[in-house]
C-alpha cells in the first residue's frame, strides 16, 4: 500500500499530504487529539485529556483495521504535523455493513478546503477498499454552523435529530444523524 494518498497546496501555497498512519504518528497523533479536547471543538472529546496509552490503543486497532480492510483512517500531514484526521470504524455484527464516519481539523486548516478534500479522499477509499460497508453514518453538533452544508455537498443526507442531544461548552445542543450510501 501507497502510503500518501494526495499531495497538495493550501490556498496560501503550503504543501500538505494526506496518508495512511503509521505507528510512529503515535506522538503527534496524541498531541493532535488532546490540542482538539481542549479546544472543546465539535468533537466528542470536551476538555478531557487522552493519555499515551488511550492513544496508542486507538492507533493499533486503526492500524489492524487498515491491514485487514475493515476500517479507514487518513492523516493530514503539514510541516510534519498531523493537522487533520478522518476514520471509518466499523459496527459489529448484525450492522457490519454499516461504518462510523469521522473527522476532526486543526484550527489553523480550518476553512481552506483540506476537510472536504479529506472527506472526499475517505468517501472514495472505503467506497473502494472496504468492501461489504454499505452505509456510513455520523453525528454533527447542530450548532456547528459549516459542518452539515459540507455532509450534505459530499452527498449525506439527515435522517434525524436528537434535541439536546450532545453536551457541549455546559449547553445541551441538538445531535444532527446523516448517512452516505456508499455507491455499488
């Protein structure tokens, strides 16, 4: 397997790339998610601090996925740093065909066009290589105000809200469900 998936420029002409991990991103990986935490970002993590150990148990069951194309992860890598992540993690059982789609961004990517890129990039490898995933699904904190337009141009559709469905920043915030059919 390539292990760079895109290489590209940011509008300010950055270059960046999108990847596999490897378990050496382990170090940045974990600085990359608690940066996020603390930010209290729309992610699940609010504040909590991820420890190596979480961390590393998370990339290893990444990495085993990859290997055995049962799930997704791609990095954004720029000036060495890992800047932007998006996975696609597997349901057991009687939903396997159905996987959990994320992505998180570092603050200062934000609004350049490297998400939809990531996204777009994700859609297409697990269209590709997971095969038997049907579905993907994913959770939006209703009061994110770009996320769901960006879901929807990538082509997910909502099927439900959840009022006050999300704790964030001591508020209780609707939990926006969309789903992708991958294409067969």
């Amino acid at each position: 397997m390539n292990n760079i998936v895109f290489e590209g420029k940011t509008p300010d002409g950055i270059p960046y790339i999108i990847r596999y991990p490897k378990d050496t991103d382990l170090t940045s990986m974990w600085r990359y998610i608690n940066e996020l935490s603390k930010e209290q970002t729309y992610i699940s993590f609010q504040g909590e601090e991820i420890s190596p150990e979480e961390e590393k148990e998370f990339l290893n069951s990444s990495l085993k996925n990859i290997s055995e194309k049962k799930g997704l992860m791609l990095i954004v890598e720029l000036k060495g740093e890992i800047v932007g992540v998006s996975d696609v993690r597997p349901q057991p059982r009687v939903s396997s065909h159905v996987g959990v789609f994320g992505i998180s961004l570092a603050k200062e990517v934000r609004g350049k066009g490297i998400g939809k890129k990531l996204m777009q990039l994700a859609l297409d490898v697990a269209s590709r290589d997971l095969k038997g995933l049907r579905i993907l699904e994913l959770e939006c904190f209703g009061n994110n105000p770009v996320a769901p337009q960006l879901y929807k141009s990538l082509g997910f559709k909502e099927y439900g809200v959840l009022p006050g469905g999300i704790a964030h920043k001591g508020k209780f915030v609707d939990c926006i469900y969309m789903y992708y059919e991958i294409p067969s």
